[in-house]
C-alpha cells in the first residue's frame, strides 16, 4: 500500500483517520504537516480568554487526539463550572483522548458524528482544520447548527486550508506547500500519495467561500486571525 508519510499508508481517494496506529503518529503526523499547527494552538488557547467565563461550555469539533481541548482547558482550570467538550467520530482518536494524562477533571471526549450532535448552549466551539472533511453538501447546515447553538457574543474558531481565488496563486500555493512539507523530510513520493488519498475526502473552500457561509448561518462579525500560505484561521463572533 502506498506510503504517505511517518509509516501511514493511504491507498487512493481513501484517506481515513481510523485504526491505532494512525491516532499514535497522528500528533507528529500533522505537526509535519500543517504550517505552525503549535502556534495556531497557543493562538486559539489564549483567544479562549475572551469567551470562555466561569460557567461556560467549550466544545471542539474534531478533536483528534484532545490535544487542542485540553490546552484550553488547562489555561482556564481556574474556572471550575466551565465545561470542555471534545466531538470526534472516530472511536480510536476519542479512546485515546480519554486516557490523556493531560485531562482535567471538566473535560470530557464523546464519539458523535458532529452533523447528529446536538449542542448545548456554548460560548466558544472551535474547529481546527476540521470542517474541510465535512461532505460540501452539509457543511452550511453545520454553521448553521454552530451559530444558532452559540451565546449572543459567543465564538467559533475556525482553522482551515483554503483553496486561492484563481488559478495562479492556486499553482504557487501548492508549490510553496509542496516546499514546507520536503523540508519536514517528506519524500516526493509520500507527498504525492498523501494528495492521492485525500481526493474526495478533503474538500477546501476559499476564503471567500468560508466568509459565505459565516454569513449565511448568521454572523455578522469575523475576522481572519491566522494566514500562512493556504492556511487561514477565522473568529466569528455572534
């Protein structure tokens, strides 16, 4: 089977992240991968300070291995009724979330296809690098389902890949890309399985197709907070 980098192997058009042995590389995996993903996170962990108050409820979408929610919760620990919740709909990355030895008390995972959850009230609901494997198709209900579930001046946080708005800079954003991940010893052959395996799987929008879809579940205010190449991060505030 065609390697895809850090002993991960994806045939084409089948990129998943199930199975043990994905969830044990997948930290490193990504960090490889995703231009200043640490940095991203500290990012995210402090704008926590903003929304996040003594009786709040945090949730993440797509939280992997709990990485990015227990940071945050760690940062606001002071806050004892704030509750932290971690969305992932795979069993072995929400296995191993809970057995974190960074948990906190007030954080809990749950294994929940994010399209059927339903939300509690919350000031803060993040997803990092997620909703581009959403199907295009239920992406704007999940906004939708984002926005009606914050608090009037809530937040959602949203980190993705983004697609140019027109052929050229599409061609240099893949090429300097390209570059990012040779330089973190990828071979141009796992590089090129790896962009095999995600055709189908991994569906990114523009900016502007982003800002769109904010707009149309209802936000009204957003701004771009992050940018590096065709990685941008957003806050919309309801």
């Amino acid at each position: 089977m065609p390697k895809a980098g850090d002993g991960i192997k994806a045939k084409n058009s089948s990129w998943s992240f199930k199975g043990k042995k994905v969830v044990r590389k997948f930290d490193n995996h990504i960090s490889k991968s995703i231009p200043f993903l640490k940095e991203g996170h500290e990012l995210v962990t402090q704008v926590s300070d903003f929304f996040v108050q003594q009786d709040s409820i945090c949730y993440e979408i797509g939280c992997s291995t709990g990485t990015l929610i227990n940071k945050i919760a760690n940062r606001n620990k002071g806050k004892k009724k704030a509750q932290f919740v971690g969305i992932d709909v795979e069993k072995d990355m929400i296995n191993f979330a809970n057995k974190n030895s960074n948990k906190t008390k007030n954080t809990k995972f749950i294994k929940k296809d994010i399209l059927n959850f339903k939300f509690k009230k919350s000031d803060l609901i993040i997803s990092y690098y997620t909703t581009q494997f959403i199907k295009p198709r239920d992406r704007q209900k999940l906004f939708n389902k984002i926005y009606k579930s914050l608090n009037w001046g809530g937040a959602f946080v949203m980190f993705e890949k983004v697609r140019a708005n027109d052929a050229r800079f599409q061609d240099i954003s893949t090429a300097l890309y390209n570059e990012f991940k040779l330089q973190n010893k990828y071979s141009p052959s796992e590089i090129f399985n790896k962009t095999r395996s995600l055709k189908g799987i991994l569906e990114p929008f523009s900016i502007k197709g982003n800002c769109d879809m904010l707009e149309r579940a209802g936000f009204e205010d957003y701004l771009e907070i992050f940018k590096y190449i065709c990685f941008s991060g957003f806050l919309a505030i309801k």
